[in-house]
C-alpha cells in the first residue's frame, strides 16, 4: 500500500497421496471442468477459490456461495481449519460478514467465528492429509466508507470480502487484526469468480475476466462477469461507473494485458504510461511481470496513496507526481508481495520498503538520476524530521515488529516505507548497481510465488558475495536510528 503522510510517505502445502487426490478430482470434477479450471495438485499446491457472489449495488451487500479446495498441512494436529474473515475487522463493529453455512467435503460442519475483531473462524473437522473442500454460504455487509471493503459516492472496493484460508506454520497463523498498515497473509492461490451485479457498472478487477453476460430480472438489467485470476495473494474488485483505457506491454516472453478504469483522473493516458513503463522497466532489471494481466483503478481511499491486490491495484485521487509515484509504488507491489510474499505482519518493510525504493529507483531507471537523488534526500529528510520531533514524547525505531506494535500510523510510514527505502538506497549505494541487480533478480526468482524473509533478502546477496546480515541487523533492530 502507499501511504500518504507527505509527498514521500506513500509454505507450501504438501502434496496429497495420488489415491486421495484422485478421489476428490472425481467428486469434483462438475464443479472444476468450466473455464479451464486448476485444483490442486502434487504438482500445484496452490488452494482453489471457487466463488459465485452477487453484489446489490442498492443495498451494498454481498451474497456468495463459496468452495474452497487445499491440501491440508502434513504436520496439521488440530481438529479444525482456519479462515481469516478479514471483512470484519474493516466493519465498525467486527460484524460485516453472517455465514449461513459450512460443509467440509460436502457434509454440514460445525463452525466458530472467534478472536478479539471475530476475523477468525474455526471450522471444525478430523484432521486429514487428504484434498478438502470446503464450502461456505455467506453474506457481506460493506461500511459505507471508501476504504479496501467499502463504498463511497463514486465506487465501492469489494477487497477482502471473502473467507481467506488461513497460513500454517507449525500451527494455523491467528495474529490479530491490526488498525495500522496491511494485515494481510495469504499462500497464492487461484480464483475461479463469477460476479453478478447491475448493468450499469464496469468491474476492475484481479485477472482476466473470460466472459460477459447480460439479462433482465424484474424489469432491471444485470450482467455476470466470469473471471480467473492464478497464483495471486488476495482478489481485488471494484465496481463503480468507470472510463476505461488498455494497452499491451510486450515483454521478451508473454504479452501483459494493462486497463486502467478512472473516474476523475485529468490525465488518464499519462497514467496508464506510466504503469506500462514501470511494467517494462521493473521486468527489464528484476524478472519479468509474473502475471499475463495487469489491471489499475482510480478509487478513493482513505488515508493511502493506493492498495496492492494479485494482478490488480487501486490509486486514490492525489495531485498528479503524487499520484504517479503511487501508480509505480502499487506496480512494484506485483514484484514485492503479490509473487514475492513477506510477512507484512512483522517485517513489513520487506515489502514496503524495497517498493517505495523501488518507485524512485525508476527515475534512475528512466535516464533521469537527478530526480531518484532528491527523492532518496527528501525521504531522509522527512524520515529524520519525524524521528527528531517525536523522539522525546516516544520513538521506536525498530523495523521488524507486530503492526500494533506501532504507536501511530505516522511511525509506521517512517518506519517501514521511509526507513525500508533508505536502507535499500544504503544496501544499493554500498554493493553497486550492478551487484545489487543481480542480487534481487535472484531474490525475485528464488522466492516467487512463496514466502521470503530477511534472511533470504541476505542469501541472495551472498550470491553476489556480499554479506549484507550486518546492514541488515544495524538498521532492522535500532530503536533509535
């Protein structure tokens, strides 16, 4: 996400036995044989989103019918499996979301919506090496506000509307729902969505959408928008009475099929190129874009410059140079958490620290070295300016910690997209260009569609026979720098 404070401030699972594999593609195979589907696999272990919603642009609600397919961890000792309901913890009174109701493998299951927001819910079972469904009927409840589950006068963000299958590690992942940053972990996974909603309105949305079907109910006009979004962290949707423009980025081996939908933007051309330059240029230096779609929408949202989904991004109106940084920032994103995940959780300069580098780092990229050099000045300016004033009345420094460890949204942005770009402009600086490509090309290319951390951020750096453990220890664990 890019913040905006200032100018600047912006696991696998394991595979399944064959016999049980082929036991379910059986039992599923109805239900997976539109639209090319994937399931998972020994070969692809990403889970499978299967989900057939309705949005009522009158009433501002959600009505879904949901099957979600996974491998359940090797080593998983609990008698439940465990979704996260982000959508409450973006309602007012942690309510946003009514399950009606839950089947594992097509039996009715018992189910807890539980945790101090209610976005964890525990659906219980017997626990199982074998492929799971599980399958949920649910409504959704948007705030009436322009946030990532929202609507406001212009658009609405169906973001996070979803039950989302919890991550595992040595036991399922429960971190409470945070107020500060992106409170966000998923695996990649594939979204197979159809989407019902009124006629009237375009859809920006993860993927690509595969077909468009329009009809009359009760003397209205609707249409239902197929779509499949692959190896993607979480679905992004916003509906609203979009303008839309598109073009093709070619790269050395895939085409990427860029739409920007804008509703009061100026310049929406200039947008646009500046997204299809980021696109070229990021895959020119760190790998090639990973999806084969690329889409970006023009919708408010309180507090942030913009917001990453998989294959898809939001930009919240802003004055233009502030809005193009975002337009990189949130492109960047695509590299830096969609393919390459980190636990934003606790080491979200990870992620939003190398993107916020990353979107100044292009103006190097774009024969312009003079501007990358006043924005790293400015962004050491304002981050020290920040430390400076809020030190006496408390300052932590410290970049890989909870999110609601952070005293304040404003430390937060100095502390992870300030402080994480100045430590790549540090990492960058002392390596050089040349080392510093090559070693996040490998960083790119050995942690895509996975998790990574700062410990393989190092690794890749050894690859280059730099060992950047010391940088990394020094700016990651000072309280006071």
């Amino acid at each position: 996400m890019q913040k905006v404070m200032s100018h600047f401030a912006h696991k696998k699972f394991p595979a399944a036995p064959i016999a049980a594999i082929a036991l379910l593609v059986v039992v599923l195979a109805a239900t997976l044989a539109a639209c090319n589907k994937k399931q998972p696999s020994e070969q692809n272990t990403a889970p499978v989103y299967d989900i057939n919603m309705t949005y009522d642009s009158e009433a501002h609600t959600i009505s879904a019918k949901q099957e979600t397919l996974f491998l359940p961890p090797e080593n998983m000792k609990e008698n439940f499996v465990l979704f996260r309901l982000y959508a409450n913890g973006m309602s007012e009174d942690n309510d946003a979301i009514d399950i009606l109701s839950i089947k594992v493998n097509r039996k009715s299951a018992d189910f807890e919506i539980c945790g101090d927001d209610n976005t964890l819910l525990k659906i219980y079972c017997s626990p199982s090496r074998e492929l799971m469904s599980v399958a949920l009927d649910y409504e959704v409840s948007l705030p009436n506000s322009p946030s990532r589950l929202g609507y406001g006068k212009e658009c609405a963000s169906l973001c996070f509307f979803y039950p989302s299958l919890a991550v595992y590690e040595d036991g399922w992942r429960t971190d409470e729902f945070a107020n500060v940053g992106d409170p966000f972990i998923s695996e990649c996974a594939d979204f197979y969505v159809s989407l019902t909603m009124d006629a009237s309105l375009k859809a920006a949305a993860s993927g690509k959408i595969e077909n468009i079907s329009v009809f009359e109910k009760d003397g209205k006009s609707y249409k239902t928008l197929e779509l499949c979004a692959e190896n993607i962290r979480d679905l992004g949707i916003v509906v609203g009475e979009f303008s839309a423009l598109t073009k093709t980025v070619r790269l050395p081996s895939k085409n990427v099929a860029v739409s920007y939908f804008y509703l009061s933007d100026a310049a929406p051309n200039d947008t646009l190129s500046r997204i299809s330059s980021s696109i070229e240029k990021f895959s020119d230096v760190f790998g090639e874009f990973p999806y084969p779609t690329f889409c970006v929408a023009e919708c408010p949202l309180n507090g942030a410059g913009g917001m990453e989904y998989g294959a898809f991004a939001t930009l919240s109106p802003a004055s233009p140079d502030v809005y193009l940084d975002a337009a990189t920032h949130e492109t960047a994103h695509q590299w830096w958490y969609s393919a390459v995940g980190s636990d934003q959780l606790h080491d979200a300069w990870l992620d939003e620290g190398l993107s916020e580098f990353c979107t100044y780092y292009f103006y190097k990229l774009n024969g312009e070295p003079s501007r990358y050099l006043s924005a790293m000045a400015k962004i050491s300016t304002a981050y020290g300016d920040f430390a400076s004033v809020m030190r006496p009345v408390g300052f932590d420094a410290t970049m890989s910690r909870p999110l609601g460890a952070y005293a304040s949204n404003g430390e937060y942005v100095a502390v992870t997209y300030q402080k994480g770009a100045l430590l790549f402009d540090n990492i960058y600086s002392l390596v050089g260009e040349e080392r510093f490509l090559a070693a996040i090309r490998h960083y790119y290319s050995a942690n895509k569609f996975s998790f990574a951390s700062p410990a393989a951020l190092a690794a890749a750096f050894k690859t280059q026979g730099f060992d950047i453990s010391p940088i990394l220890d020094g700016w990651i664990n000072n309280k006071d720098k």
